[in-house]
C-alpha cells in the first residue's frame, strides 16, 4: 500500500487555461475527497466520492471546477478558464466505509496561476 | 456549519519544552483527527482519536466529546515538531467529510 497518491505535484498555469488534477486513493478505499487550501489556512472541503457517485459538492466547488471518478478508483479535479485565485494547493483524502473512519491524504497538487 | 477553533494560532519553544494545543467544536462528531502539516504541504496523521486519550511517543491526545474538545500534547519538543498542527471533525449528521480548523503554527526553537 503506497497511501494516497497525486499527480502532479506542482502546476504552473497561465490564466484562462484548464488543468486537470489527478488521485489515485489507497486501493480499498470507497470513499473519496478533494480540499483546497490556500496560504495560512486550513484545508476548506471541496465534494467527495463514495465509489463512483459524487454525493456531495461544496458551494466553493464553482462551475469551472469537475470532478469524477469514473470506476470507483481513481478521480480527477479538473479547473476550466483557471483564475489567479484558484491558486492554492489541492489535497485529495480517502477513507474506508462510513461515517467513523480514519481519513489519510495525498501530497497534494499546488497550482500556482500567473 | 460546524465551528472548529484551534488555540494558539501561533506558539514558539524552546527545544525540550512542553505544549498544549488545544481544539473546540461547536457540535456533536463522531470523528476527530489531528494532522501535522509538514513544510511541503502534506498532512500526516497523528491521531484519530473521536473520543479518549491514546499516546504516541512524545505525543498525546485527549478528546472529551462530551464537553465538545480535543487537546494534543506534545511533550521533550524537537526542532522537527515544527510546522502547522490542525485539529478536524466529522459531523454525527450532514456533511459527511472532514471539517478543519484553522491550525496552529509551532515553531521550535534550537
């Protein structure tokens, strides 16, 4: 078990381009989440995935943000027409089960957008 | 939403003293966790820990679920102890993700 896993660690975008994030959860994992978090913050909930089905998104989550999973495994966060302040580092997060289970994260991705 | 809020915000040592971070939550969890963020960003687990006391080494954690709060101690502080320790809660009801507090920033001292 190589943990959570994210793909690329560091992106540097030009405004108004798409970029697209990667995560790859521990292999048993059904449940799946994405955060941002920007400088001397804590990480803000972004949605999350129980196997493929998108259960929950935040109003953080704006129409230029997709996420999938497509078969229950791996997921990807895409951003379309990035702005500067989509800067921030993205963590993904998985966990086994319901409600009272240990989450672990990923390394995360920072997007810097100049 | 739940409100979690971490105290200090900020706390500067002397190598080998000891510390008391501290995490109020404004409703009833059924999951606590504590994370160290280390310099490049990524969280490390400390402890999952949604009520009682479990130790790891110079590390300890306490949550009284009841009274709605989870204290970390850390005790023989080293310079690597450094980084942004952030306390985070699950709802018994509603969202069903991590809700984090705003951290608090230790910085040890040689």
């Amino acid at each position: 078990d190589t943990g959570v896993s994210q793909d690329p660690r560091h992106k540097i975008t030009k405004r108004g381009q798409n970029v697209t994030f990667r995560c790859d959860p521990i292999s048993e994992h059904n449940r799946l989440y994405w955060y941002r978090q920007t400088l001397g913050q804590g990480p803000e909930f972004l949605t999350y995935f129980q196997n493929e089905a998108q259960l929950e998104k935040s109003r953080l989550l704006s129409d230029r943000f997709s996420a999938e999973r497509p078969k229950g495994s791996f997921s990807t966060l895409e951003i379309q027409r990035t702005e500067q302040g989509d800067s921030a580092m993205y963590l993904c997060a998985s966990s086994l089960g319901e409600m009272n289970t240990e989450a672990f994260f990923g390394q995360g991705t920072r997007l810097t957008v100049v | 939403g739940i409100q979690v809020e971490q105290s200090p915000p900020d706390l500067i040592l002397q190598e080998g003293a000891n510390s008391t971070l501290r995490c109020n939550f404004s409703d009833s969890v059924n999951n606590l966790q504590w994370f160290h963020q280390n310099p490049w960003g990524q969280l490390i687990n400390l402890f999952y820990i949604p009520s009682g006391t479990k130790q790891n080494g110079r590390l300890s954690a306490t949550t009284v679920a009841t009274e709605r709060y989870s204290l970390l101690y850390i005790s023989s502080s080293q310079t690597t102890d450094s980084g942004v320790y952030f306390c985070a809660v699950k709802l018994d009801t509603g969202r069903r993700a991590l809700t984090f507090g705003s951290g608090t920033r230790l910085q040890v001292q040689p």
